[in-house]
C-alpha cells in the first residue's frame, strides 16, 4: 500500500511539470500534407498520378528498405511502397 502511495506522489509530481512546454518556430518549414505535399500511406502510384515521374530516385537502402524521391519543392520517403514522410526543401 506505501509502494503505491509513493508511486502517486512521484506521479502527481512528474505530471505536474509537464503542463507546460515550448514553441518551437522553424522558419522555411512547412508541414507535410496540409501544402501541397504527398500524405503519409499514400502509394507510389498516387505520388506519380499527383506530382508526376520525381526529379530523382535513391534507394532502397536497408532493411526495412527506405527510398527516397526528390522532386523541386521537397523529398519525398518510401518504406517500401508507401510514403513515410515528405519534407520540404529549405528556400
């Protein structure tokens, strides 16, 4: 019973600071999917049906193999056939 009041306590005190947090602001980043960016599931088929053929391709590499496209505005990464993520380009 004394373990589990202890372990309250700790709880209620780790929980207690982590109400608050900070901003991180990075400028020339956008976010995936809300600008124009292939959405993170989406195939290689409708990546190439949506921004068309990309202006370079990388990969596999590893295992699970990763690859990735680029096209002008951003990189596009593939765990096998399907977009991980899509970052863009610094301008």
């Amino acid at each position: 019973m004394l373990r589990k009041a202890m372990l309250a306590t700790l709880l209620a005190v780790s929980l207690g600071g982590a109400a608050s947090a900070d901003t991180l602001l990075v400028e020339g980043i956008k976010v995936a999917g809300q600008s124009g960016h292939p959405a993170r599931g989406s195939t290689k088929a409708e990546v190439i049906a949506q921004f068309g053929e990309p202006a370079g391709r990388s990969g596999p590499v590893g295992e699970p193999p990763i690859s990735s496209w680029e096209y002008a505005p951003f990189v596009v990464y593939f765990e096998y056939d399907y977009v991980l993520h899509a970052v863009a380009k610094r301008q």
